[in-house]
C-alpha cells in the first residue's frame, strides 16, 4: 500500500482533524497529511498534544476490515523507523514510544464506524525530532531524539521510514502485530500503575494477551488504560 497524495501544511489545528474531514468527503486511503505545527493538537481522552515545530506531526487515512490493532501498528511502525536510525526506542503500551524512560511519540487511532463495520481509521503520529525544550509540565517525562543524538534526522527521513514501516505492517494480523511488539515493549516483569478514570491500580505487567491486552498479575486483562506508569 501506498501513502500518497501527501499534504504537506505549515500550520493546522489538528492534522487528525484535518484528515478526519478529508476522510468524511472520501478521500482515497493511503492520504497523508503532515504539518511543521499544531496549535491544537490532540492526545487521546480529550489531552493536548504539544506540537510546536520541530517534530513531526502526521496522520494517515486507512480502511482496515479490523481497526483492532492499528494504535499498535502506529507504535510499532514508528519503533522501527527508530531502531532503524540507531535509536533505542521501546513501546509504553498502548500508545507510546519513550527512549530511556521519556515520551518521545505518541499514537492516536481514531475510528469511524458504520453500523459494525469500520468506515475508515485516521492514525496520527506525534514524534518530537528537533525540539531542546520542554515545557515545565512536560520537562520530567517527555524527550526528542535531539536530546539523544548529536545529529537528529531530518523530519523528511523520519517521515519517509515510518510510512514505509506502516506500508510493510498494513497487512498484518493483530496477533502478529503483539508478537513483534512484545520483545519491544517497555515495563514488563516490573511494577506499573494503571490508571482507569478515578480508578488507580498497581500490579505486575505480566505481557499482552494475543488481542493486544495488557495482562496484570492475577490475569486481568485490560484493553485500553487512560495512563500506564513505572510504580
Ligand atoms: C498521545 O496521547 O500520546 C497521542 C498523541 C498523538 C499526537 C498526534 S500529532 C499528529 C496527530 N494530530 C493530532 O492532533 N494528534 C496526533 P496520550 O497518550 O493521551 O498522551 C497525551 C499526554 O502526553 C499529555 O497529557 C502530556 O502529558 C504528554 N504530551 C503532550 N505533548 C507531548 C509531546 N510533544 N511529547 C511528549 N509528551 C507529550
């Protein structure tokens, strides 16, 4: 599969947002949109997302059968893009990449329904390349690439790497999307807080299920969190 035509903005609100109202009027799976800065970018329930320039701020169309395990192909495919320029990344599931430790990307999947079946998923990708600083709410848990390499790729790179990542993964089954993630995830065997709404729970993360659920010690298994830390 092919990402094309790529739009390419200086500013945008929301290149998820952009793309979800391309998507609404039909646009072609595989469109790409990538802007140098988001004034209003998005996480997942409702969060901000700090997109200023120097990252880069991407969101692709596709019409998965099964949007099932899209965020994870999303985080799978920017984990490969930076192993494949010399960055030790891993995966915070659900949704994160973190290099030693920090945020360095994030994923959000937004899926359009019709009825049961998937009108189409819009995925955005946001992976702070350039940036030197963080603002004080984000300096403790968030990074960029810069602040682990003395020559950061170019966004064009980054950008080529991942959309070829996310060609190759496309097709895949969600089982074996969690089964390339699974030696690439951060915090298993180790203590984690999962946060559910008001709801706090501590425990061992124990792996994924074959679905993608994160197992906690004693079996549990949950299928989306609103936040997995280190205990
Ligand atoms: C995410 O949400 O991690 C999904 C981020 C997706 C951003 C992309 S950019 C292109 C596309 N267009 C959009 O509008 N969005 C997508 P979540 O797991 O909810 O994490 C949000 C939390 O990450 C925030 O509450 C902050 O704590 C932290 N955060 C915000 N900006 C950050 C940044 N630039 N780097 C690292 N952490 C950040």
């Amino acid at each position: 599969m092919r990402f094309e035509p790529i739009e390419r903005l200086e500013e945008v609100a929301s290149t998820n947002d952009y793309l979800l109202e391309l998507a609404r009027q039909g646009a072609a799976t595989g469109t790409t949109v990538v802007a140098q800065r988001q004034t209003r970018g998005k996480g997942r329930l409702g969060r901000a997302w700090h997109s200023p320039e120097g990252g880069l701020w991407v969101s692709t169309l596709l019409r998965p059968e099964n949007p099932a395990g899209v965020t994870l192909m999303g985080a799978l495919a920017s984990c490969l893009t930076l192993e494949s320029l010399g960055f030790e990344p891993k995966i915070r599931w659900p949704n994160d990449l973190t290099l030693e430790g920090r945020k360095v990307a994030g994923v959000l999947g937004e899926t359009r329904l019709s009825g049961a079946r998937c009108e189409f998923v819009v995925l955005g990708l946001g992976l702070n390349i350039h940036q030197t600083e963080f603002t004080n709410e984000l300096k403790s848990l968030a990074t960029s690439l810069a602040q682990h390499s003395s020559q950061p790729p170019q966004r064009e790179t980054v950008l080529e790497g991942y959309l070829h990542q996310l060609s190759q993964l496309v097709n895949r089954s969600v089982e074996q999307l969690v089964e390339e993630c699974r030696p690439r995830l951060e915090l298993v065997g180790r203590r984690v807080t999962l946060e559910l709404g008001e709801e706090k729970l501590e425990g061992t993360f124990q792996g994924l299920d074959p679905d993608g659920g994160l197992i906690l010690e004693g079996g549990r298994t949950f299928y989306s969190v609103d936040r997995l830390r280190p205990a």
